[in-house]
C-alpha cells in the first residue's frame, strides 16, 4: 500500500501566556531549504552554535569519539574527533513556509497548512519537516548489522524512530499531559481511502509462534508490543502502571465515540490454529480474566480459565459457574452403558444430563451407566420407566461423579428408561 506519511514533532499544546512573550526564552530560528534567517530572536549561545551566514550549517563544535568501536572515525569525521551540529530550531521544507514566530494567539502568517488543523503547533516546534510533494515528511532507519559491523556485538535495539516524553512537573492543580510518540490520522469530508495509523511487522524467515509462557521469544515478530516500560536510571523506582491499553472518547467535549472498540477481520488469523477454524484471537494464561464493572467500580461478572476449565463468576447472584474440560451438562457426548445384559443401546442425542437408555436381552439385574464426562464432584440421578417393559420394574440408583447404575428388584429385559442427572 502506497503511504502518504508526515510527522510533525512538536510541543503541544500551544502555550497560554499571561504577559509579553520574553525573547531570551527562544534561540535563534534557522531554516534549511531556504537563504534567508531570522535574527529578532537571540542565539543562546550554550545551546547551539548557529552564528553562520545565511543557508550554511555550522559544525565547528567537537566531541571525543571514545572508544573506537562505538564512535568510529568515518562517522564521527575522524579517529579522535567527531563533528556536532547543534541548533535550536530546525523547519526543513513545506514547514519552511512557516515563520515559526512564538504567538500566544497561534501560529503567525504565513503559516504552514497544517496550522489549520492544528492551531499553535508551528510557533511550538522545535523541528518541524512538511513533504511538500505528499510522501515521507520524515523517516528514520537503522539496521541490527551495522551495530554489529562496528561493535561487534548484538545489538540492544537499532530504532528508526524513538520519543521520550517525560512528566515531571509536579505543580499542584495542574494535570500535565506526557506522550512519548503522538500520531493522529485525519480524514476530511467526502473523502474515501483508509484513514489509519498503521504499525507493520514483515517476516522473511521461518514461522515463529509464541504463547503466554513463551513469551517475546527470539525470532518472534510483532507490528505492536506494549509492555511496562524501563528506564534504567530510576528502576529501583519504577512501579505498576494504570493499564497496557485504553479506548477513550475524542473532541473536545469527549463526545465523539468509536463505533466499535476492536474489530478482527477476516481471513487476518492463521486458520489452523485454534478449535474454531478460523483463526485465534487472544490467548492469556491460565486464570488471567475479563471482568464488566459498574459505575460504582465493583464487579457484576467475570470469567477466567484454568486447569478445571472455564468459570464464570455473577457477582450478583453470589455463584460460580464452571464448564470445564470434564464437565459437560447439556452439551456432552452421549454416556456409554455396560452390564445390561446382551447388546443394551443409550439413545444417541443422550448426555450427561438428560436421555434415555435400553436394557439388553436376558433380562439383566442391573445397568452401569458413565457418562461421556465426569461431574467435578458429584452427580444425582432419578430414572423414570418408558415402555411396557420397563413399567413393573423397581429399581435403585447409586450415582456418582462417573455415572449412576440401576438395580432392578427383578429382570427388565428390552426395557427403556428415561433418565435425568444434575451435580457440581
């Protein structure tokens, strides 16, 4: 699929100032793809190093490259020294039409188009880059072997793009917004196309399949792998956060809603996995659940699995329902009967719970009925008479969480019986 694709990294939102801006808050704005500069603002001097004719890049600032193996020469510029550009600001092409001046009102004219949509985010840049022909606005690359051709060690992640976004201000009554990568995806009216931001994992190799216990296990791919976070400088610090995912309601007022919160489509799933046929959409480990709650944040219902099989907790009546893996009420295989005498028959749509079940010739005293799963615990079990056969017979059932067998006070032989069980 052909991608149009900008990113615009910025500080959002626009910032609400109460007085006169100051300008010794603001470096100097230089703009590449364009000769022309703009000097009402001031250099600061200990954070760039842009005094330089119109058009032209400055790298006069040096850096130790130590120890060779990660700081080689021919990417540095040479063996003990490398080369460092350093600016405030940098507007690299569509963006260049902007003057980028600090408003508190929004973006000054001329401004880029995307001011339109997004009032403010041009006077807030601190590098801003538009593709005036529609394609790549910005892109970043990189690649495991040529941390390994220098380093000669794997490497610990080659990223083609990476944001931080750090929270610190700890003002009371402010609720400040941090994000790390911000995406947004605007379709306007009449438009068709996909309107998408899209996360893509290609394999060329071998299939690698993973599970709950395996894991991100080497040689596995994932378009989008959400985890807990680490920042090595704190760890000892660090905490459990709030949630791995969340939908939230969009504009404004938090009236715009999604119509639906997931949607897998057809034919995306490999096939051969799973007892469905078409696909597995999730798979969590043993007894992790999904829970509904209300809006007095307890929980009304709830089902997890595990080694019994599948519960399902109703909070409101106080019960645990189970249907496991040995334990099929209403949707079981038909029992199996034995010792009834010669060639004995249990009607075919019987299962645990209900059916109806045939004695053989040769008149028996006695049937065992199993049942096709045993009950977890225990099973209780009536039998009712069905034919003329059967209708004198009296009988006795010792049931259990196996099955039940009846004894007849004398011969039933051919004789049916209907039967119904129930258990926990």
């Amino acid at each position: 699929m052909k991608k149009a694709l900008g990113l615009l990294l910025a500080i959002f939102p626009a910032p609400v100032l109460a007085g006169p801006v100051s300008p010794a808050h603001f470096g100097a704005l230089n703009y590449i793809g364009a000769d022309r500069s703009d000097s009402r603002l001031p250099i600061l001097a200990i954070k760039s190093n842009n005094a330089f004719p119109l058009g032209v890049i400055n790298d006069t600032t040096s850096l130790v490259a130590y120890p060779q193996a990660y700081f080689p020469g021919a990417y540095f510029g040479n063996p003990a020294h490398g080369a460092l550009h350093k600016m405030n600001r940098l507007f690299v092409g569509e963006a260049t039409t902007a003057t980028g001046d600090v408003d508190a009102s929004g973006d000054t004219r001329p401004a880029s188009w995307i001011s339109a949509f997004y009032p403010g985010v041009m006077s807030n840049a601190q590098f801003a880059s538009g593709n005036a022909l529609g394609q790549l606005g910005v892109m970043g690359y990189s690649r495991t072997s040529d941390y390994h051709a220098y380093v000669r060690g794997a490497s610990g992640g080659s990223q083609g793009v990476t944001g931080f976004g750090i929270n610190d201000d700890t003002t009371p009554a402010t609720t400040p917004i941090s994000c790390g990568v911000c995406a947004e995806s605007v379709r306007l009216a009449n438009v068709n196309g996909l309107t998408v931001n899209q996360f893509d994992a290609a394999n060329l190799g071998a299939v690698v399949d993973s599970d709950p216990y395996y894991g991100v296990n080497s040689g596995s791919t994932w378009p989008l792998l959400l985890t807990a976070g680490v920042v090595p400088a704190y760890d000892a610090s660090l905490h459990n956060i709030t949630a791995m995912l969340g939908f939230g309601a969009g504009g404004l007022a938090g009236k715009i809603k999604a119509r639906v919160g997931v949607i897998s489509i057809d034919g995306a799933l490999d096939p051969t996995l799973g007892a469905g046929g078409n696909g597995v959409f999730a798979m969590l480990p043993r007894g992790q659940s999904l829970q509904w709650k209300n809006s007095g944040h307890t929980t009304d219902a709830e089902f997890y699995g595990d080694g019994d099989g599948l519960h399902v907790k109703n909070a409101a009546l106080g019960v645990d329902y189970q249907v496991s893996a040995a334990y099929y009420v209403s949707n079981s295989a038909a029992p199996t009967v034995k010792a009834c005498g010669a060639s004995p028959s249990v009607d075919p749509n019987s299962t645990n719970a209900s059916g109806s079940f045939t004695t053989g010739a040769g008149a028996p005293s006695a049937c065992s009925i199993q049942f096709a799963n045993a009950y977890p615990t225990a099973a209780f079990c009536t039998v009712t008479p069905v034919n003329d056969a059967a209708a004198g017979a009296s009988v006795r059932i010792n049931a259990s969480r196996a099955g039940f067998t009846v004894t007849f006070g004398g011969g039933a032989r051919l004789a049916q019986f209907m039967y119904t069980c129930s258990g926990k």
